[in-house]
C-alpha cells in the first residue's frame, strides 16, 4: 500500500514539474560565420547605421558596417535578412537578485541574504541558479548579461555579472567578482517602521556607530592586506584584498547629499573611487562627483522623488542631469523579474531629456564602463563580443519591443519562455484573438 502511495506522489510532482517546466536548453556555440544584414544598428556608442550589416564568428563580431558596401559568400557565411529590423547590444541590467530568487513568498527559494553584517566573502556567483525561469522571459525583452548582486546587512557581499544562458553558474559567469557591495549609514535614520522614533542625538550617535564599523572593517582589512605574512586566515579580509589592488570596485549604496559627501570622502582617504548606487541626491553633488571620478547607478527611474517639494518628474530627468554633468551612470531595477522593464525605464529617462541613444547607452555600453567590461561587451564593435538581439521594433518602447533574435557570444538563443507558454495555452483554451 505504502509503495502505491508513494508512486502516486510521485507522479503528482511529475505532473506539476511538466506543467511548470519550460523545457529550454542552453545555446549551443556558434558553429559557422553568420551575417545580419539590412537592418537598423544601434551600436551603443551612439551612432546609428541605416541599413547596415554586422558579422560574427566564432562568438565575436567580424564586421560591422553600410550593407551595400559588402558582399558574403552565401555558401560559408549563414545571412539573416534584417531588413526593417533593429539592431541592438544585449541590455545589462546592474544590481539585481535575479538566480537568487524564485518565489518571494517561499523562504527556501530566497538565497540573497547572508546572517551578519559584514559578509564580504560572500558571493553571489556560488549561489546563482541557472534553471531559473525567470532570466529567460528577460531575454525576450534583451536584457542578456545582469550584475547578480547579494544584498542585506551593512558589507552584503560580492557580485558578478552573468550571461542569462549556460547550463550551470560556471558556464553563465561572464565576470567573477566584479563589486563589493555596502550600504552606507543614513545621517538622517528612525526607529524603524514600529520602533520608536530616534532623537537627532541619538541619529547621531547611532550613525557615528555604523561609520566607526565600517572604519574599523577596513583598517583591519588594510593591515591584512598588507601584512607580509598572516598566521590565521581570514576570509572576510581576505575578499576585500581585490579592491585594495583595484581588481574590484566597491559599490556604495548613499542617497541624501549629507550621505554622498560622507561615503566619497570615506574613500577618498582609502585612496579607493566607489561606484555610488541610489544616489537620490546625486544631481546635487556633481561637481564631487566630477572631481573624484565617480559614476553613478541611478535606482529605480520610475519612482516617485524624495522629496514632497521635488519636482514629480525628477527621477525621469536624473540620468539627463548626469549627462549634462559629465558623469557617467546606468539605469537600474530592484528585484529580479522587474527587470524586464528596464529597457522602458531608459524610454522613459529618453523622454525627459536623452537622446534615445544616450538613453540605449544608460543600459548598454554605461554598465559594461562601470563593471569593467566595455572591451568586450556594452557595444557592437569589430572584435567585441556578438552579444546582440534583433528587434522588429524600438526595443525601449514597450508599445513595439519585439525581440524575435538574440545571440550570446554568437550563440543563438531559444526566446521561448514559461510566460509564452503559458500565454500560448490559455489563449487556445479561452479562443484568444
């Protein structure tokens, strides 16, 4: 009886894998030349090509150019007819949990958040899952490299940028340990939402406390460093080794200008340059900015401003600020399935005062500059990465993005998902037209 049982649960769960199961394989590498021709190329840098062609081999593009001034040899080099197509680098998406999380509601699928407070051996890379569903119906709008980030306490750990393709976290790593990620103390806190409300006294002395935390961190951190020879090993000190040599950037999580000012001279006197992440006040402090070589990650463009005097529009018109500034910033999302929409919130920042061009760098080649990578991704240039999508229309309006090609490397990926699954299903069974 009991084997009965057992064989019925199982077959149960079997059911319920199918039925949730995409059933969508990894890529496999480009296996000859290929060509697209005829299309529209947004090459990230700001330049436009009006009927242009790009080729690649081998993962990295050969050519880029006028497609009426080259002729392929049709019988080596597969073509793709692009005409009254778009053409664009693949969307990097900074500072997400994406491969981190699955299912909000459920404790066990949440891996983002380590216990403690100063967790920087931690990296995310280790715990990315690659059969997530949830990175491929993100490629259907070509975002196709993310920046997996952890995320909690005040040093949460290492992030890495991945592709949104491969069959394990190995295989998806693009760039290991790229930031370490920490959260700077707000000179202005509270109690908490059900706390008690904090005198400005006591903000002061419990913002000192934090900043004294983080000051002790990294002078014991300094001396491990360069000690010549250690007796006990340290992994917390040991991850921050990287960022004293400049292998890896800090990524600082700041806010009001008060926080900004403080978190780029705590640095400064470190002789490290941060990445400032939020940065809500960072249209204030440009000239620190400026002076100090400081780029910014812009969170959540569609939000509403700080501020009740602000104007509503301002965090549409941030990035434009930045531009006019002379810094350099990319556009980000909290979450993890959010960030489908990223593409539109660099639609949004392109109405409010970008260039759509400018705007397609925001989530382009601006990233690729801020993680390390614009040699090889960021932009469709010769001898870069083939890492590009095909778009039947303006892949930052939501109204006419419809990416029906995307390659990683050169690899040609499958853009079927759970969500056109599942779409596909019901509109046969209600008769959707």
């Amino acid at each position: 009886m009991r084997k009965h049982i057992l064989s019925l649960l199982g077959l149960i769960t079997a059911g319920h894998i199918a039925l949730g199961q995409a059933n969508i394989y990894p890529a496999k590498p480009q296996s000859k030349p290929m060509a697209v021709v005829g299309a529209t190329i947004h090459t990230g840098t700001g330049q436009v090509i009006q009927n242009g062609y790009i080729s690649f081999d081998k993962g990295k593009i050969t050519g880029i150019g006028d497609a009426s001034s080259v002729k392929f040899n049709t019988a080596t080099t597969e073509i793709i007819n692009g005409a009254g197509k778009h053409i664009y680098p693949g969307f990097i998406s900074p500072l997400t949990n994406l491969g981190l999380t699955e299912i909000e509601s459920v404790r066990a699928t949440l891996d983002f958040r380590e216990v403690g407070n100063m967790n920087a051996h931690v990296r995310s890379v280790m715990a990315y899952n690659t059969d997530s569903k949830v990175p491929n119906t993100l490629r259907t709008n070509g975002i196709l490299l993310a920046q997996v980030a952890p995320q909690g306490g005040t040093i949460s750990g290492q992030s890495s940028l991945m592709e949104l393709d491969g069959w394990n976290w190995e295989d998806a790593a693009y760039k290991t340990d790229v930031a370490l990620h920490l959260n700077w103390p707000a000179m202005q806190q509270s109690g908490g939402r059900f706390g008690p409300r904090l005198s400005p006294e006591q903000q002061r002395e419990r913002y000192q406390r934090s900043v004294d935390e983080i000051r002790g961190f990294f002078t014991e951190a300094k001396a491990y460093y360069e000690a010549p020879k250690t007796e006990v090993f340290n992994a917390r000190f040991a991850a921050v080794k990287r960022v004293f040599t400049g292998e890896e950037k800090v990524f600082v999580s700041a806010n009001s200008a008060k926080d900004i000012i403080a978190a780029v001279t705590f640095f400064k006197g470190l002789d490290i340059t941060p990445v400032l992440v939020g940065g809500r006040d960072a249209h204030l402090v440009t000239g620190l900015l400026k002076d100090n070589n400081i780029s910014v990650i812009i969170n959540e463009p569609h939000s509403l401003p700080g501020r009740t005097d602000d104007d509503v529009y301002l965090p549409y018109k941030q990035a434009k600020l930045l531009q006019d500034a002379g810094i350099n910033y990319a556009l980000s999302i909290d979450g993890y399935w959010q960030q489908r929409n990223l593409p539109f919130m660099a639609g949004t920042a392109a109405a409010h005062g970008l260039t759509k061009e400018q705007a397609l760098s925001a989530i382009t080649l601006n990233p690729a500059k801020i993680l390390g990578v614009d040699k090889t991704a960021g932009s469709l240039e010769t001898g870069k990465d083939a890492t590009f999508f095909v778009s039947s229309g303006d892949a930052l309006d939501m109204r006419t993005n419809d990416v029906e090609q995307a390659f990683i490397r050169g690899k040609n990926l499958d853009l079927d998902n759970l969500h056109k699954q599942l779409y596909k299903r019901y509109s046969q069974k209600y008769d959707l037209k």
